[in-house]
C-alpha cells in the first residue's frame, strides 16, 4: 500500500508539539527560580494553569448508574479523560485528550472489572493566523451541530445522548479543519472548514459507535474514511439565539457506502429557560443510507443549581430500519462549579435501540 502523502505532516506536528512542549518545560524550569511550575490559584472546572510554561491540566470523569428494560441494574466509571494544552509561542497551540472508558462495571453484586480502554480522544496543534482564522491538524471533534462539539458529559443536561447527534455520521475526524468568527451584518459569524481522511490518518481507537448509550453491541461502527464539510453558526438577538446550519460528503466504513448529510441547530436561551434543538437527514446511493430525525430541548431552572429537563426525539435508523420515538425527563443538579450531577427517566417506543429506564450520573470538571 502506498504511503499517503499528508500522514507524515500530521504525526510530525503531534510529534513536533511534543517536542516543544518537553523542551520549553525544560528551559523555563532551568531559567526561573522555581517559578517555571508555579501554578495559578484552581478553581475547580478551570483546569491547573502553569503560567511559567504555557500549560494547562484539566479532564473530567463521570460514574453512570442505569437501570433499564431488558437488563439488569449497571454501574460503571465510564469516562476518565486528561485534557492537556500546551502554547508553543505566540501563535501556535497544542491539545490533546486521553480518555478510558467503562474502566469499572458493576452489575448487582457483581464487579467484572470491566472493559478499560484507553483512546486518543483528539490531538491537534492550532495555529492562530489571524483573529478570524485558526487553522488545525490533527483528530478532532467532528463540527455537525452542538451537542458534539460540547460533548463531555459535565458540560451536557443529561445523561443520554440523542440519536441525531451520533446516529448518522462519525464523531470524530483526523485531517485539517479552519475556523473562526467573521462579522456578517454586525453580527457575529462562527464557521468550521474541515477535510478528513481517517483512512490514512486515523489516530487512536476510533470507537464511534453510531448508538451510544447502553444499546448493547448492536450498534454500527460510524468511522469515516473521508470527509469534507462544515459548519456555520450565526448570532442574532444580541447572542440569546444562535442558529446553525451544517453540511458533510463522506464515506464511513461501515456499512461501506458515500453519504451527504445536512442538519441544522439552534440555541435560544432567556432568563427563564434555555431551549436546543438539532434535526439531520443523510441521503446515500444505497437504500440503506437514508436517515433521518431530531431533537427538541428545553432546561428550566427550578431552584439554586437545580434545573428541570425536558426532550422530545424521532429518529429513523436505516440498520435496523426502525422509527424510534425518545422522551425524556431529567433533573440536573451543579452543586458547585465543576460537579454535575444528573438523574434521567426516558420513555422509547418503536424498535429497541434505546431502552427505556432510568439514568443517573456524577461527573466532575477538573
């Protein structure tokens, strides 16, 4: 097979960044009196901060407890991921995710220890071109609507995640991405440009299993082998209400077919409630490409820290070829920045690829 010509650039900038993170964490430790590694006053949720070095340590970790039809009552450590973000000068930052997942199981009395992996979430170094332009290599988050760019489970309203959301195209991409915020009509524009060629580039143990929350193992494998799309999200209403619309062409592994998908997002929060929405279709050459469906979100707050969910969902799957109706309540409670706790009943009704039951977790932002 022969060699594809963009893999060596971008493990050279990963591997680049790594050398420039160790070597400038060494010359600021030789030159500053202990100050290299003082760290700035934490806060939880915010990270640690190493001033001196340009670095800063961060992650969460979150333990679900669910108990839903046709199985039995689960515990688990389900994610540990350590954020690490490194400034190499002035113009050039470098990020990567580790992450485990399902570290701990536990069913009734039963620990079975689990099944730990440990995945290369996202690795990239930015490159700041301008103000309205970033430019990044690497694997990164795949930019089709919110939720997935903001997909750590101490910074969503609930456990579950909604199928249009993961259902249909792969959550992460490795290739080059630009993006940033321009002014249209004294408003402001965010955009996101991405090419992805996970075939030649892939990075880590891609796990991007199109249904995933506690749906068994009959989830299909969502991995792009090739991508090009993007992203835009406009401001209106002096930024309470954010409207988004995306765009991909893109080949997955599996089932082997190309695929376009377009979808559309928004966001508008007031005092009194904050309400989402994100709504997909995919279209394909084969009978088995068409998908299609969407979400309808609102958080109220009820109390200090304490705030009332509510979602509605349909979804068509083509494999298997189902129409799944989702509606779910929830209760998300954030105690003290940082630490979010949540308790989720969902209600299914067509198909069995998201159970009905109870969901619960507690995650922290570090």
């Amino acid at each position: 097979m022969s060699r594809h010509p963009l893999r060596p650039l971008v493990l050279g900038v990963i591997v680049l960044g790594s050398v420039f993170f160790i070597a400038n964490g060494a010359r600021a430790a030789d030159t500053t009196e202990g100050g290299a590694w003082q760290a700035a006053p934490y806060s939880l949720g915010q990270g640690l901060y190493f001033p001196g070095l340009g670095l800063r340590l961060g992650g969460y970790a979150d333990v679900h407890v669910f108990d839903l039809d046709g199985s039995r009552a689960n515990s688990s450590l389900r994610d540990v991921s350590l954020f690490v973000t490194k400034d190499l000068g002035d113009r050039w930052q470098f990020f990567t995710e580790l992450a485990t997942s399902r570290t701990v199981n536990v069913t009734g009395a039963e620990n079975d220890g689990g099944e730990a992996k440990i995945d290369v979430e996202r690795v990239y170094a930015d490159f700041h071109a301008t103000p309205a332009i970033t430019l990044r290599v690497g694997k990164f988050l795949t930019p089709i609507g919110e939720w997935n760019l903001v997909h750590a489970d101490p910074l969503t309203w609930t456990v579950s995640r909604p199928l249009a959301t993961s259902a249909a195209f792969a959550r992460h991409a490795a290739g080059a991405m630009a993006f940033g915020t321009v002014a249209v009509k004294g408003r402001d524009l965010d955009y996101w440009v991405f090419a992805d060629d996970s075939k030649n580039l892939g990075v880590g143990q891609d796990a991007d299993d199109a249904f995933t929350d506690y749906t068994g193992d009959r989830s299909p494998r969502n991995n792009f082998r090739h991508a090009v799309g993007g992203r835009v999200l406009y401001h209106l209403a002096g930024d309470s209400l954010a409207v988004g619309a995306s765009y991909v062409a893109y080949q997955l592994e599996e089932p082997r077919h190309d695929y376009k998908l377009t979808g559309i997002d928004f966001t508008w929060t007031t005092r009194y409630v904050e309400l989402t929405g994100e709504a997909i279709y995919r279209s394909g050459a084969s009978p088995l490409s068409s998908e299609r469906g969407g979400f309808v979100e609102a958080g109220f707050p009820i109390a200090s820290h304490l705030y009332l969910i509510g979602r509605v969902e349909r979804y068509h799957t083509s494999v298997p070829e189902t129409t799944t109706l989702v509606r779910t309540e929830a209760l998300n409670y954030r105690p003290i920045p940082g630490l979010v706790l949540k308790l989720e009943h969902r209600n299914t009704k067509g198909g069995d690829i998201v159970p009905s039951g109870w969901l619960a977790s507690i995650s922290v932002l570090f």
